[in-house]
C-alpha cells in the first residue's frame, strides 16, 4: 500500500510528493497518477522516498521509467532523500545514472548531493558523452 502527499506550499517553484509505503507493482497507478498531477503545474517535482519502507525492482522501474518520461517532456524530476531500502536497491543495482540527482536533506534547511551516487551519475554521463 502507498500513499502520497503532495506539498506546493512549502516551495512556490517545486511540487514535492512525499511517498509513504511500498513502492512496487501495486503503487504503479498511484504514483503514475501523482506524478502527472505534478507535471501539469509546470513545476520541478521533487520526489520524497523517506518513508518508503519496502522497494522493490517494480519500484525501482518505476522512478527510473518516470525519470525517463520527464527528461523526454522536458521537465525536472529530483528526488530530494530516500530511505535505506531505496538507496540500499539503488546501489545494488548500479542505477544511479538512471535516475536523478539524490538530493540528501543535511543539517537545517541545507540539502548536499549524495557524493556517491553522483560520482556514479558523473562517470555514467562523462562515459556517455564520448560514444559515437
């Protein structure tokens, strides 16, 4: 089961969806739904994987799928922090190019990159960008 907030107020530029439970094959509609909601306002989506406390490869498409779908549009998507199970599966899986930025929230209202899985996103773009 997953439920998902969305939040315009806290940043006037951003549409943030803080998702809550599982993300798999039966969150697919939810999110979907979520994420063109978001879409429509023109805004960066910025996804909140928190409270996502089980991940699983139907998930995991999922964020790389919609990653996919707003680069195509022309839109911004981040995700803005993840749990352990969510960071845990992208590592695993070596899919850190595949999806954007992650953005870990850090002391006060700061947020850094996670320097690890942007290195990975680094070396992924950089391999990419000298193949013909």
């Amino acid at each position: 089961m997953i439920h998902i907030d969305t939040d315009t107020t806290t940043k006037p530029t951003v549409v943030r969806l803080l998702v809550e439970g599982q993300l798999d094959l039966t969150a697919a509609g939810a999110l979907g739904e979520a994420l063109t909601g978001a879409a429509r306002l023109g805004r960066l989506v910025e996804l909140d994987l928190t409270r996502v406390d089980f991940i699983d490869g139907c998930g995991l498409g999922l964020l790389i799928n919609a990653t996919s779908r707003a680069r195509r549009a022309g839109r911004e998507l981040a995700i803005s922090d993840a749990s352990r199970c969510v960071r845990r599966l992208i590592e695993i899986t070596d899919t850190a190019e595949r999806l954007p930025p992650l953005l870990i929230a850090a002391q006060g209202s700061r947020a850094q990159v996670d320097e690890r899985l942007a290195h990975r996103a680094f070396r992924a773009a950089r391999a990419h960008a000298f193949r013909f």
